[in-house]
C-alpha cells in the first residue's frame, strides 16, 4: 500500500509533504508491516497512536502519521479497491498540547529504580538509569553499540539521531560505572542491551516491561519519554542554561528547550540581585539633619 501511495500519490505533493509522508511512513510501517490490510482496524490504529506516545513522539507527530495513513488508507478503498471500508474514519485525532511535561520526584526514581529489578532479563533497570542520566531517546538507547562508547574519555557517540546530525554525550560517574561493569566479559561489536539471541530489544517489548514497572512502583501518568524530560528538568533546577540543556538533548534550537525554563526561576535571583548592587552604589550618606533619599 504505502509503496504505491508514495509512487502514485506523493510525486503530486510539495516536497515538505513528501519528506513528511517518509518520515511517517518509517514508523508506520515498522509497526504495521506484519498486517495485511483487512486486519487494522479502528482499534489496531488506536493503539498505533498511544505506542508511539509512550515512545515520546509529540501529538503532534502522530496525527501526522495518523494522516499519512488515512489518506492511503482512502485510496486503497475508493480509487485502489482494496479494502472494503476505511477504517481511519472512526478514528479520532489527537488533541495537541506539547507543552506540558511530567518528570519523577526524587521519591518516584527510587521506586521505579527498585520495582525494575529483574525486568527485561535484568536490564531495564539500567536502561532508566540511562535515560535519567544522559536524556537519549528510547530509540537511541535500544540502537546503543558498544563501538558508539569511550569508557576512557567517558563519551557517548549518536551516529544517528532524530534530528539527523551526530552528537556526543558525556558520562557522569553514575553511568560510567553503569557501563564499566556491564562491559565485562560481553561483545564489544554489539547491542549494549541486547535480547538472549544477542539481538536488539523491540521498542513494544521495552514499553511493555516499563509499564510493569510503573504499576509495581505505582506511578501513574508517565511515558518512557518522561525519563528525558527529567533529566532536562533536573538540569534547569540546579542552574544549568538553555543553551547547554539543548545541546544535550540535541535540540536545534531553544524552542523545544523553552519550555523548561519554568522550572527554575529560584536559578534567576543571582541576577535580579545584581541590582541591589546598583541601588547602593547610588546611595549617599546623608548630612546631619538631612533625610536619606532612599
């Protein structure tokens, strides 16, 4: 289907909307490719939608896969003949507000931390650990090879990131001593978490084990992406800029960042108190008998 959508359809498109259809179809057909086209339904779409949430994708994002597909799927029912129905009809957008961030208490960490032990043949525990303390995405840390880390300069290489530029993450000692000791005795040309056949862990497989733990530690209302957003949260409360914040989480610009700028305005007083410098350097001692003016 989505080979002749974008052979048939797409080449009418302005080139941002090709570039869009390619994008969304990356990620649609990753997830549906194992179903013949009868078999999505309304409900196979929804839970589509929430997967890619849970994997930090803004609304955003997914209505505009969501609308990828429904216009294929139009085409294949009115003009291909290949479905009898559409099933993207009953289904509803999402609403969009991509402003609002949720991050773990230091309390939650500690919960979470404790209820993953075990999960993911022992790994998930790790991987949070990862996520808090280096802000990848969740794709970023599942792809992570041991070539792409330099336990000596402790550097952290994404060759490949959402953004499609590389960038170099430092490790702080809680992750270098994470990595140091899973580097032991293990294949330095592969996956850093790895399934038992040495294999990559599927994105599903992770948030499946994730959402156990979050049950287990009973903590509500918090995606995998949430880790990121907490390590960019925890940054702006002790001081950091936006500008080393978004070079972290290798943003393009500062308007992704902005909106953790509200998490630290105690981190501003340093510079409102500059003008109590100012005021008295204007003071002046009054004479005997004068009142001061300030």
């Amino acid at each position: 289907l989505m080979e002749k959508f974008m052979k048939i359809h797409a080449p009418r498109q302005k080139e941002s909307t090709r570039k869009r259809y390619i994008s969304a179809i990356s990620h649609l057909t990753e997830y549906f490719s194992d179903m013949t086209l009868n078999k999505i339904t309304p409900k196979t779409i929804t839970a589509y939608m929430q997967q890619r949430l849970d994997q930090g994708a803004a609304a955003a994002t997914v209505n505009r896969e969501f609308r990828a597909l429904s216009k294929a799927m139009k085409l294949a029912y009115r003009e291909w003949e290949w479905i009898r129905e559409n099933p993207c009809q009953k289904v509803s957008a999402l609403r969009e507000n991509n402003i609002i961030t949720r991050y773990l208490t230091e309390d939650e960490e500690s919960r979470l931390l404790d209820a993953a032990k075990g999960y993911l043949n022992g790994q998930l525990r790790d991987i949070i650990g990862i996520a808090l303390n280096t802000g990848m995405r969740q794709s970023e840390i599942l792809k992570l090879k041991w070539t792409n880390i330099d336990l000596f300069r402790k550097v952290i290489t994404i060759e490949k990131t959402k953004n499609d530029e590389p960038r170099a993450i430092p490790m702080n000692e809680t992750v270098h001593n994470l990595l140091k000791k899973k580097s032991s005795g293990v294949q330095m040309s592969g996956y850093v978490f790895t399934t038992v056949a040495e294999t990559s862990i599927r994105n599903r497989n992770l948030l499946r084990e994730f959402y156990k733990t979050l049950k287990k530690a009973g903590i509500e209302n918090f995606r995998f992406h949430d880790l990121r957003h907490t390590f960019a949260t925890r940054l702006v409360q002790s001081g950091v800029d936006l500008y080393t914040v978004a070079k972290l989480l290798g943003h393009r610009d500062l308007k992704s960042t902005q909106r953790y700028a509200h998490h630290n305005p105690e981190s501003l007083r340093q510079f409102v108190m500059m003008l109590d410098k100012h005021v008295n350097s204007r003071k002046i001692e009054p004479k005997r008998g004068e009142l001061s003016r300030f």
